[in-house]
C-alpha cells in the first residue's frame, strides 16, 4: 500500500499496516482420509491491495483416533491450501494408539503475494496404510491468518 507525502491517510490505511488477526473455526468433523480433504468452516477469503504482500497464517487440527489401533507407520497431516493449491509444508500428528487424540499445529510464512484475492483453507489428510479411523473434531480445528501488506 503506497502512502505519498501530503497524502490524507485514512484509518482504513492505517490498519492495513497494523495487522489484526483473521480466524476461522471448524464447524463439522471431518473423516480423515488418504486424499487431501478441507476442513468444513476453516477458511479465509482476504483481499490484498498491493503485490507483494506477506502471509503469515497458523493452522491447527485436532485429530481423533478411532477404537482401532492404526498402522505404526501411518500419520495425519495438517494441510494450508492457498488459491486451490496446497502448500507443500504440514503439520505432523502420529500417535497411532486406539482412542489419542492430540492438535498439531504449524505456521506458515507465504511471501511475495499478487494484488487481489486469495483463499486460505486448512486441509488434512491421512497416510493411506493401515486401517482405523481418524476423525478431524471440527470445533476443535482452527486457522488464524495475518496480512502484511508493503509500504512503497
């Protein structure tokens, strides 16, 4: 966001170069899967005004085994999928015990944005090995996104 000397700033302006928090919560569970699956709820549609704007978002997934104990060589993953694309970085849960649970979290850093919109969701996924049951807990997942947009 350019800001010329002489220029009239508004509060708009002012917040755009102090970031507040955007967030946005699971609202259903989720089976987890082989295939890279969204989260129900957990995204974020924001505009950026300028090119080369920076990301830095923070997911969590609450993941929830089943009764049946899964394979020791099987994960769940926490996913961020930007535009239609996911990014190649996850979170990592692997307690493979009948009945665990537990919420892995991750943050990303996504620099060099375009001017315009872009959608953050948060995805997760599972090794397809093994048997067993995991489920994402929806209200217990969440996405919370910071924009920073460039002063030129």
């Amino acid at each position: 966001m350019p800001v010329y000397a002489g220029q009239s700033v508004s509060a708009r302006m002012l917040n755009r170069l102090r970031p507040e928090p955007i967030s946005a919560a699971g609202t259903a569970d989720l089976t987890v899967t082989g295939t890279t699956t969204l989260i129900p709820g957990c995204e974020i549609t924001l505009t950026v005004e300028t090119a080369g704007a920076r990301i830095i978002a923070d997911g969590s997934v609450n993941f929830l085994n089943g009764a049946t104990a899964l394979t020791a060589s099987s994960f769940c993953s926490a996913q961020l999928v930007l535009d239609g694309a996911t990014i190649p970085t996850f979170a990592r849960w692997g307690d493979v015990a009948a009945g665990s649970q537990g919420t892995p979290s991750k943050q990303w850093d996504i620099p060099g944005l375009s001017a315009g919109s872009h959608t953050l969701r948060l995805a997760a996924a599972r090794t397809s090995a093994g048997t067993g049951t995991v489920t994402a807990v929806g209200i217990h997942c969440q996405l919370l996104v910071w924009l920073y947009e460039p002063v030129v």
